[in-house]
C-alpha cells in the first residue's frame, strides 16, 4: 500500500503547478445540527463533519459504512446484509453510546437502543449526513455519548425532478432507487423509493432484501408558518449468518452453520415539523413524531451449548413499541449584545411489549451446521412483559458573540426517566417501577480570525440503564446512570486551497454496566469500574486545481479500563478490546472533466487487541477502493471496484477470555472484492 501513497502525492504534485481554484472553501460549510441552529462550523465549539451531498453523490454507497468510514474518528463495520457496529471514540461495540436522529429527532427511544439501528434510514431519502464526535447530551439527550449521527433529508425541487438508479455487483446484490419531486402552490413534494435483495452472496446463508418509501412536503402558508410532513416506512428481512470461529476464518471458509436464523423489521415514522415567526427576533419550532417499530428474530448469538453435543438451546422473540415524541423550541435573537437564547422541551412517550420463546436446535455433527429446531411442549414462552418508557427533558442553551473573533456557547439540560415495567408470566424479573434523573452541561468558546481558529469545550454525556439490562434478570439489579465526562480542544486553518483541521480529546466513563457472577451463581448487570479514551482525530483537504481534490481523514486513539472487574480478572490498565489505535482514510478525487469523474480511496486499520486481557491481537487490514462515473446528456453509468487487491480480513475480531478452544473466536468476515455497475437516469422539467 506504499506504493499508492506514493502514487497519490505524485499525481499532487503534477498537478500543483497548474493553476488553482480559489473558490474551495471548506470554512463557508452550514451546519444544521451542531446546536439545533443553522451555523458555520467556525461558530460551533465541537468535533463535527459533514458528509455532503457532493461527496455522497461521487461515493454511489450502497451502505452508509462506505459514508460513515470517509469521516476521521468513526469507524462503522459491516457484519452483513446492512447489520452493523460502531465505534466514535469507543471501542468497536455493540453498546447503546451513540443517536441517530433523522432531520434532529431520534429514530429509535431511549433504553431501547439497537446497534442495527441505520437498518432503518432510507438512503435514498438523504440528502447529508452530519456526525458530532463526542458527548452531546446536553442536546440530545441520552445516548448521545460516542457521537451523534443525523440524517438530513432531501426537500423537494422548484422544478419537476424524476431520478431513477439501478445497480448491481458481482456478490449478488441488485438496488433501484427511484425519486420524484415536483412544487405546489405553497411548496414541494419529494418521494423517495428503494428496493434492495442479494441472492448467493459471498458468504453461505447470507440472503437479504430491504424495501423504503419516503415522502416528504415542504410548505410556507405564509411570513409567518412554514414547515414540512414526512413519512418513512421500512421493511427489512435478513438470514442471520452472525460470525465465524478461528478455524472457519483460517480456513477461508464460507460456510455457514446456520440454516434457519434470521431477523426482520418493520418499521414506521411520520414526522410533522412547524416553524412560526413571532418577529425579526424571534421565531418557535416545534416536531412531532410517530413511530411504530417492530423487530422479529430468531438470533445466531442466542444459540448456547447443552451436555449434549448435538442438542442447543436459543430463541425466538418479538420486540415492539409505538411512541409519540414532541420536540419544542423557542430561539430569542438579542442583537444589541450580540447573542441568542435558546429554550427547549422535549418529551418521548413510548409502549413496548417483548416475546420470547425457547427453543431446542439441532446439530449435524458431521457438517457442524444447526440444521432444525422446535418449541418445547408443553410451554416454550420464556419471557413475556411489556414498559412503558416516559423520557421528559428541558433545556437552556446560551450562545454569544464576545469578540469579533471569540464565541460562547452554554448549554444545560435536565432529563427524567421513567420506566414502568409489567410482566405478565409468573417468572422471572418482577414488575417494577424504576426513574432515573440527571442534568447534563456543556461549554465551549471557538476563536476565529482570517479563516485560523480553533475551540475547546466540557461536555457531559449519560446513559440510563437499557430495558434488556435491567429487566432480563430472576431480580431486578440496582443500577445508575453510565456517565462520562469530555475535555477537548481543537483547532482549523485555511490557506488559500489548503484546509486542515484537528480535535483532542480526553473520554472518562464510569458506572459503566458489566454482567457480574453473584455470589449465589446468578449474574446480575452492576455499576462497575470505569474507561478512559484519548485520542487526536484530523483530517486534511487540499484543492490543486479544478480537476484534483486530496482528503485525508484519520484517528489516533486509546482506549482503557480503569479500576475494572470482568468475569472475577482485573483488567485495570488494560487496552480495550477492538479499540484500533490507527485508522486512516485516504482519498483522492480527480474529475478530467464535467463528464468524466474518478476516486481511489485507501483504507487502513491498525492491530488490536481482540480480548479484554490483552493476549491475543488482530492484525487489522488495508483495503483499497476505486470508483469512476461517466454522464452524457440525461445519464450517468458507474464502476465501483471495491476492495480491489481482494483483501482477506475481518471488519470486527474478538475473543472470549474465558472460553478455550476455537469457538472463543468470533470474526465478521469482510466482503471480497466487489464489481458494481450503475446507471443512473434523469428527467427534468
């Protein structure tokens, strides 16, 4: 991979002497959601990237990893079919520290976290996506720990637009995306359809198929109301492969075990935003929100072994809510002392029910695949009960011109948890209920002369406990809020098409939820020990002409328990498992001409540890990808060749310490080389 570094800076350096274009200017970018106001990045005292429409445009992902991976410090690995991790300055996990809002509201509840949550974003409905690194509670509330993720939609066009894509690839995935927009009387209509499957993928029992609709109205009554409706709905089937074992990955075998695992998602939003303005100073918005969400599965990581080495045990479950959600907020423009007040309310009702049934499963000894399964008679149910989940949150938030160049930026939020559990069989956790209460600060200053500047800001972040880890239990444990506290500092600079800019940071998390072995053989979930993650995440933009644009994002971090106890080992100054130390994305954009666009793009990831005592490392992985466009008149053809050296790796690699043998090792394989072609067909009026 030296070699196309090499390559990237000489093809800079060829190109330097030509003339520049002096319109690139990174600095002008908008900013919607850093604090729920439209700002420039040099007003917003955070770590925050925008993924544009440009960007997403010449991408032509069809996943939001191959998005996501393009920002310095995040890092979303694919675990098949559009499941997914995550890490923002946390180890790569699947633990409730992160949000993801679609136009500023979330779109799942608190306490109901799902780490495939992006599962339910209709891709074709975005227009950009804009990641805030580190916590943002004081916001957004809960959850928004390891960063915050939101989706801004597309809005309609002034003239009548119809978009149809389609593409395929070589690993038996085929997508059509089709979009309509047209303007009324008072506004637009935008629709958004698409529809995925892959058959005979790359991997043995890996078929899926997603279907997304999304309509959405802009409209302006008049100086005073505006606003806009959306709906999204979303239907998701997945065959569950899960991970494979050391002797499968060593072997490169594409095999699965499963036969009969999968997961399906239905899932619903509507959405109806207004905005009044009260005078030039002044103006109100308020959203609400409707969801109804259904998730069935019968899991790969719920199968567990028996004394019997043919006979296993899993389930099958349901998850459901509904929830309402209101969104307030009232913004005051005091121009005399240069500054702006903004209060806030927010309030998520939501009703979730879940079912579980036992299963016994079956296994060919001689395949080692897990070929049927069956309730037991004469009752199989396992866990039946259903929350009611009241989340109610205020906010201050005071921002203020103190300079020309310095800025001010406080912000205090106050947040109320209920959780009223019943459940309705005889065994198991009792009902109960539980509240958990806390107030969150932020504070930050950016300072900003002639395009050079830079931020430093405190911020806190907390977690209530999740429904599945207080709930799923013989008794009920006692547990608080996960906290963490944030010190950083970061600073940009332009000169003329050179843009550059940097974040520290310092992460501590303590009360963070482990599984704990009672004394009695129970386990239990307790507040235990703490982390701590620094790291510097960069990035670097650089314009040498109107054909040739460089960016280089990438992280540098560390990730530590502190004072921590698992399964009965001290762990204490141990590095985090699956928390690389280095990751970079290098990519280089070159359009020969308004027809003709081209990128390379590099990705690498360092070694890390894959258990939590530190003995046994993954080596990570390079992988290179390149993706070229043609238009003529109405249509646009593409070829992305993905992984394109055919690299053999894993996007997550893990150890159980405490189990010997190869079953221990659970590797997510990652996709081999992939040819996709796609045209793209457009009418305007």
């Amino acid at each position: 991979m030296k070699f196309t570094v090499y390559l990237l800076f000489l093809l800079l350096l060829l190109h330097h002497a030509q003339a520049q274009d002096t319109t690139y200017k990174p600095l002008t970018t908008v900013i919607v959601s850093a604090n729920k106001l439209q700002q420039r990045r040099i007003e917003s005292p955070i770590a925050i990237a925008v993924i544009t429409p440009e960007v997403i445009a010449k991408t032509k992902a069809s996943r939001i990893d191959f998005l996501l991976n393009k920002v310095s410090g995040v890092y979303m690995p694919t675990i098949g079919n559009e499941q997914h991790m995550m890490a923002i300055r946390q180890p790569i996990s699947l633990k409730g520290l992160y949000l993801y809002l679609e136009d500023g509201i979330p779109i799942r509840t608190s306490g109901l976290f799902s780490n495939n949550a992006l599962i339910e974003i209709n891709t074709s409905a975005t227009k950009s996506i804009e990641v805030i690194k580190g916590p943002a509670s004081a916001l957004y509330g809960a959850e928004a720990i390891g960063g915050v993720v939101n989706f801004l939609t597309k809005s309609g066009t002034s003239n009548a637009l119809l978009e149809l894509n389609a593409q395929a690839n070589n690993l038996g995935l085929k997508r059509l995306d089709l979009s309509w927009s047209g303007p009324t009387k008072n506004g637009t209509w935008v629709a958004n359809a698409s529809w995925s499957d892959q058959k005979k993928g790359p991997i043995d029992y890996s078929d899926f198929s997603k279907k997304a609709i999304s309509l959405k109205k802009d409209f302006t009554l008049n100086k005073k109301w505006s606003g806009y409706q959306s709906f999204h709905f979303i239907n998701y089937y997945a065959q569950m492969t899960g991970s494979v074992d050391s002797v499968h990955f060593a072997q490169k075998n594409f095999t699965s075990l499963q036969s009969f695992t999968f997961r399906k998602i239905n899932a619903l939003r509507i959405h109806q935003n207004l905005q009044h303005t009260w005078n030039a100073n002044s103006y109100a918005r308020i959203n609400i929100m409707y969801r109804n969400n259904t998730m069935d599965q019968n899991p790969t990581y719920s199968i567990a072994s028996t004394n019997n080495p043919i006979k296993f045990k899993g389930l099958e479950n349901s998850n459901h809510f509904n929830s309402v959600v209101i969104d307030m907020q009232q913004v005051w423009n005091f121009k005399n002392i240069k500054s702006k007040l903004v209060a806030g309310g927010y309030w998520d009702g939501t009703k979730q029910n879940l079912v579980a049934h036992f299963i016994n499963i079956i296994k060919d000894t001689a395949s080692g695949k897990y070929i049927s399964f069956n309730k037991p008679t004469p009752d199989s149910l396992l866990t039946a009960y259903n929350t009611s989940i009241n989340n109610k949150a205020l906010y201050l938030n005071f921002l203020s011109t103190l300079t020309n160049a310095l800025s001010m930026n406080i912000t205090l939020r106050y947040d109320n948890f209920k959780y009223f559990f019943n459940n309705t069989i005889n065994s198991g956790t009792p009902s109960s209920n539980n509240n958990f209460t806390n107030w969150t600060p932020k504070i930050g200053f950016t300072y900003n002369r002639n395009n050079i500047g830079g931020y430093i800001n405190y911020s806190g972040g907390f977690v209530p406990p999740q429904i599945t880890e207080i709930y799923n239990a013989i008794r009920i444990p006692y547990l608080l809020p996960q906290q963490f506290k944030n010190f950083e500092l970061g600073a940009w600079g332009q000169y003329k098409n050179l843009y550059a800019e940097f974040s520290l940071y310092q992460l501590n998390g303590k009360n963070e939820i482990i599984s704990v072995r009672q004394a009695d053989g129970v386990n239990l979930n307790q507040n235990s020990g703490s982390t701590k993650h620094i790291g510097i995440e960069y990035q670097l933009k650089y314009k040498a002409n109107k054909q040739l644009e460089i960016h280089w994002n990438a992280t540098n971090t560390k990730h530590t328990y502190q004072n921590t106890l698992i399964k009965g080992t001290d762990v204490s100054g141990n590095e985090m498992n699956a928390a690389p130390r280095f990751f970079s994305n290098l990519s280089l954009y070159w359009n020969l001409n308004a027809k003709w666009q081209s990128s390379l793009e590099w990705q690498h990831q360092s070694r890390y540890f894959m258990d939590e005592t530190n003995a046994t490392t993954y080596p990570g992985f390079e992988v290179l990808n390149y993706r070229m466009s043609y238009k003529i008149k109405r249509n646009e053809f593409w070829l992305n060749l993905l992984n394109v050296t055919n690299a053999y790796y894993a996007t997550m690699a893990t150890k159980n310490f405490s189990v010997k043998g190869s079953s221990a090792y659970s590797y997510y394989m990652g996709e081999p080389r992939n040819i996709t072609i796609g045209w793209k067909w457009t009418i305007t009026k």
